[in-house]
C-alpha cells in the first residue's frame, strides 16, 4: 500500500485528528506541513480549492480529499474492514458515530476557531465576541459532558474515530481559556474521557505528529 498523503499545518487541530485515524487503522502516510501562505497558493488550491488543512491524497485509489470529518469518513470506510475504529454499516452504532462526527465538525470546531479568532486574529478586541464562544465552548461540554455521565466513550461504550475527532480542539483549551474554563472541576466526565483517550498510543503520536505551536495573527 501507498502512502497517504496528509498536509497539515503545525498549528492546526484538525490534521491532528486525521493522524490519529491514520495511526489507529496503521495505514501508511506521510505529512506534509504547509505554512498559512502556502495554503492560498494555486498548487495547493488544486488540491483544497477552501485553502485550508487537512487535506489528504490517496494513490491507492486517486481520491483527493479535504474536511476532516470527510476524510475521517472516508478512511473508516475504504480501510478498517476490522471495525477497529467504525462499526458495521447499517447498525444503529453506525448511525451514531456518524452523529457525534457531525457534532464534532458543526458544533466543536467552529466555536472553538472562533474563539481562537477573536482572541488573536481579529484586528480589534472585541471582548463581547470571545466570550460569546467561550460560552458556546462551556455549551458544548456540557453536552458531551452529560451523554459520558456513566459512560467511558461515545457510542456503545466502545472507543471509535466519534471519540477521536473532539480531542486536539479539546488540547487547546488551556491555552485559549485559560481560568475560565476548568475541564477537571466544571466538566468532570470530560476531563476523565480526554484522560482516557490521550493514553492511547495514535493518539499520543497524533498529538505529537504535527507539533503544536500557540497560534500567531496572520
């Protein structure tokens, strides 16, 4: 088999996911880190016309890919014929994983980049909008963190890519929150669930692979 190839960016949570995907189903990749210019260049354009990362391309097959929760979908089904990581099509688990995938990719990511935005990227502090998504982060915690009560995972209580997705935008956390948002205290069955998964070894490389930097204005 190929390698697949995944661009990515240091700074970025969402190739992390996608590398914990890869590394759970042992498919063979190869990262490649953009910076944010070259991201907006024609030759990575053709690639991800959005200009953003993860983007993936798979020889073994020819499918060029970007979002990370297409991607995800994408890996799952083309290459855990073992449901090490998915469950068979058509159970109600299925449908579930497929849910909080969504979840993940409406819900989490936007809210926290917006977070991220307005702390460092927008031109002005405007104080009113960060905590606006600082809100919406302790909403969505709360969600997840009331579905763990009595539960290890997700889906099933068994561990799956749905898990997967929430963590590196979850690692941010301290950084972009600082007091405000305690996980351990306010959200406890979230913070015992991250626990869990950090231990395991994708995700350890995933979170190591591209390396985290704090984000800086453009």
């Amino acid at each position: 088999m190929k390698p697949i190839i995944l661009y990515g960016h240091h700074a970025g949570p969402n190739p992390k996911k996608v590398v914990m995907v890869l590394e759970e189903l042992n498919i063979p990749y190869e990262v490649k880190l953009l910076k944010f210019p070259e991201m907006k260049q024609p030759a990575y354009e053709k690639i991800n016309p959005n200009g953003r990362v993860p983007a993936i391309e798979d020889p073994n097959t020819g499918i060029t890919l970007w979002e990370s929760a297409a991607i995800i979908e994408y890996l799952v089904e083309k290459y855990d014929e073992n449901r090490t990581i998915s469950f068979p099509p058509g159970t109600p688990e299925y449908y579930y994983a497929k849910q909080w995938l969504h979840f993940q990719a409406s819900g989490q990511g936007p809210y926290f980049g917006q977070a991220v935005w307005f702390k460092i990227h927008h031109k002005e502090h405007i104080q009113s909008a960060f905590d606006r998504y600082i809100n919406e982060i302790r909403r969505v915690s709360g969600v997840l963190n009331g579905v763990l009560e009595g539960h290890q995972y997700l889906v099933n209580d068994t561990y799956s890519y749905a898990d997967t997705a929430f963590i590196p935008w979850f690692d941010i956390i301290p950084w972009l929150a600082g007091d405000a948002i305690d996980l351990k205290k306010d959200f406890p069955n979230v913070h015992a669930w991250l626990n869990t998964l950090k231990s395991r070894p994708a995700v350890i490389t995933g979170l190591g692979k591209v390396k985290s930097e704090a984000p800086k204005k453009l």
